[in-house]
C-alpha cells in the first residue's frame, strides 16, 4: 500500500515530538518506565471466567518466582462479588503505572447491563483485592487498557453501550473516574481494539477488529470486520489519519515498534494473515510477511515485542493446529523468522513478555456458547516460554490448567500481566 501523497512527517498541528505534553508528564513516564523494568518477575496474574457462566469472575495470582517451591501454582484469589461479579467474560488486564493497582475489562458486561471495569489493590501482590468496578456511558466491550503516567488508564471500547458501533477510547483518571470516551465524533467503523503509545513522538496507533454486535445470533448474517488503523495526536487525543487495509482482515493488534526512529508499527490480519509494517507519518500499511507461509489460514493473535525492538512475538491458531513463532525484527521491512512452536488445537491468544524474558500465553480467546458465532475456547491452558537470543523453549516446571485448578469448576483464562 503506497503512501499518501502530500503527507507531511509531522502531524498536523504539531510543533514538535512532545507537543501539547508537559515536562511533569514526560518525566512522569520515564519513572513508570524505571519502575516497570525492576528486576525480576516475581507473580504472574491471570484474569478469568467461569466456562458455566453462573460462578464469579476472578483475578488469580501465580508465584511466578522460579526458585520458589510454589512456582506455577496460584497462591491467592480475588473474585468478583455480587450479581455484577458473573458472566462478564473476563478480558484484557493491566498494571497501573505505580504497580499497586490491576485494571480488567469485562468484554461482554453490557449483555447483563453491568459495570465493564474491574479494579484489584495489589499492594500486596501474592493477595490481590477487588475494590470496585466503573460503569462507562457511551461505550462498551471493553478490550485492551494502556496505563498513564499519571496513575490512570486508557481503554479500548470496541463497541457502543448496547454493543454496536461506534466504539470509544475510554480515559481514566488516577482515581479510575471515567473522564471522557474519545473522539466525541468517532468515523464509521470504529470499533478499536489493539492500542499502542509512541511517548517520544506524540502519537496513539488503534486498530479496528469488528463490528461487536454482527458476532451476536440475533443479528443475521456473517461477522463484520473492519480493516483500519486509526493515527492520533495523543496529547489532543484526536484522530489526524485512517490508514485503510484492504478488503477489511480485522485488524485485531496494532504495536508501536520500541525504539524505531521513523515510529513504524506492525499490526496483523486475522483473516488474511498477513502481517503489515505501519508507517504512521506516511499514512501506509506494507505487507511485508504472509504468515500463511507458517501455517495456511493463519490467524494472528496479540502480539508482543521485546523492549530493544529487535524480537516480534506472534501466536497464532488455524484449522490445523496453532503456534507461537518468533521473528528478527531489526530490519522492520523484512522480518525474519526464527523460531516457530507447534502448540496443538490449543488457541492460544494473549501474549505477555515478563522483564525477565519469559514469554506467557493464554489459550483462550472468546467463546460465545449459544448465543454468539465466534467459539474459540482454547485448552484454558497458561503456557510459559524460554526466550533465548534465536529460540524459544516451553518451561517444563509451569504447569496450569485451569480446568483443573478450582474441583468442578471450569475457567477460562484471557488476560495477564506480571509484577
């Protein structure tokens, strides 16, 4: 896809990388980002729902040290009280920035006409706390969270309060108050799911994957995907540009490359599985691996980069099996594979990088049982990588499946992030 001719390497409006920013936000971000490379990972937090449906949401915490006698093994629980606490179909989950708070996103809250943010005190990190939920006006299905400097949270909404479109960038403040659903005048088709912030250049990435509702029985016909990239100004949190992909693949993921001078991003088709280069001055998305090649009918899934921004992480399932693959990446233009694991019918679909080079996956995207068409459940399997220079190698020592953890009760897990 050429770039847009006429396009400017600066945003419109903008004076320079940081413009609209304050020092106190600049060097705000650069504490949170010391403070997330702490040595060591020591717990692993999974958030997860109940396979019935009539059991409440929960926040597990794993000892994720490996020279502890309990590594692998859950070691506290948070569930969800009340009615509101059940069937939220647990989704993406985040650490603020001052480490001592988790946000989770219920995905399909809006069905039983409940709050659809979840918050955990993990001060204590072996014995997370629920505290309370938000409750969102003009958005819902809540999908992946960014922490701010300042203590709060951006959120992607991929769908309306009932569940259509359009959807909302939802902002909280460090008080997890709601204070404003981004852009006051969404274009058509947008229905975010992947975010991603470049602090040095001023700029916000967002993906739109698909229609929410058209996944329901009750709307007739296929699912509707969408294809586009949505390039913001971050500090005005305003759209300056829509890249459009091609014959809409649902653009599921969008990452800013660490470290990339020109700012360039990779998102991915899940249905055409290609994975594309992103340059957003440019206003281009480039095709620059059919990961069909891995595996035919390959459905790329979240995925994540190392902090040098020289190592891309892509999982993936098909109908014939899935995979974790591994790719150089220090020529954006041309990645490289280097490492590719098959993982069975296992559905892996969250991917998190720990500060101690461990790649964790999650195998379970979404299943919508009797009332929706996607039905992707997955082995409910958490999966732990060995990240070498050119190679990944599962861990032998973690073990979790979470169909076994709780007797009687089955629980599928999606979302992760570590301490």
């Amino acid at each position: 896809m050429p770039g847009m001719a006429g396009v400017s390497s600066r945003m419109p409006g903008m004076s320079g990388p940081m413009s609209g920013m304050s020092s106190k936000m600049q060097m705000t971000s650069a504490q949170m980002m010391g403070d997330m490379n702490m040595a060591g990972t020591h717990y692993l937090y999974v958030w997860l729902g109940a396979a019935s449906r009539n059991a409440p949401d929960r926040l597990a915490s794993i000892d994720f040290r490996r020279a502890s006698p309990d590594y692998g093994k859950v070691v506290g629980w948070a569930l969800v009280p009340g009615p509101g606490g059940i069937d939220n179909e647990p989704h993406h989950c985040m650490i603020a920035a001052n480490m001592r708070m988790i946000a989770c996103g219920g995905l399909l809250s809006f069905m039983r006409h409940q709050p659809g943010l979840f918050f955990f005190d993990i001060s204590h990190p072996a014995h997370p706390r629920y505290m309370f939920s938000r409750q969102t006006t003009l958005s819902a299905v809540t999908d992946d969270l960014r922490p701010l400097p300042d203590g709060g949270f951006l959120v992607t909404d991929m769908g309306s309060s009932t569940g259509g479109s359009p959807g909302r960038i939802v902002e909280l403040n460090e008080r997890m108050q709601v204070t404003h659903e981004w852009p006051n005048n969404p274009p058509f088709g947008f229905n975010p799911h992947g975010i991603s912030i470049n602090w040095t250049h001023n700029l916000m990435l967002t993906s739109d994957y698909l229609d929410p509702a058209s996944t329901m029985n009750t709307v007739p016909g296929p699912v509707v995907y969408r294809g586009t990239v949505r390039v913001w100004n971050f500090s005005r949190r305003t759209i300056v540009r829509t890249i459009a992909i091609p014959e809409a693949p649902g653009m599921m993921d969008v990452k800013f490359i660490p470290r990339d001078s020109d700012a360039r991003a990779y998102t991915a088709g899940v249905m055409n599985g290609e994975l594309y280069l992103i340059n957003p001055f440019a206003g281009s998305a480039q095709p620059v691996y059919d990961l069909n090649e891995i595996d035919p009918d390959a459905r790329p899934q979240v995925m994540v980069l190392s902090p040098d921004g020289r190592r891309l992480f892509v999982p993936m399932d098909s109908g014939r099996g899935s995979e974790i693959t591994m790719f150089d990446i220090t020529n954006p233009d041309k990645p490289r594979l280097l490492d590719k694991l098959e993982l069975g019918n296992s559905d892996p679909h969250d991917s998190l990088l720990t500060r101690d080079h461990r790649l964790v996956l999650t195998d379970y995207f979404l299943n919508e049982d009797g009332f929706g068409k996607v039905h992707v459940d997955g082995d409910h399997r958490v999966l732990v990588f060995m990240v070498g220079k050119e190679s990944l190698r599962l861990d032998p020592r973690f073990s979790l499946d979470f169909d076994d953890v709780v007797p009687g009760l089955q629980l599928r897990p999606h979302g992760t992030d570590s301490w």
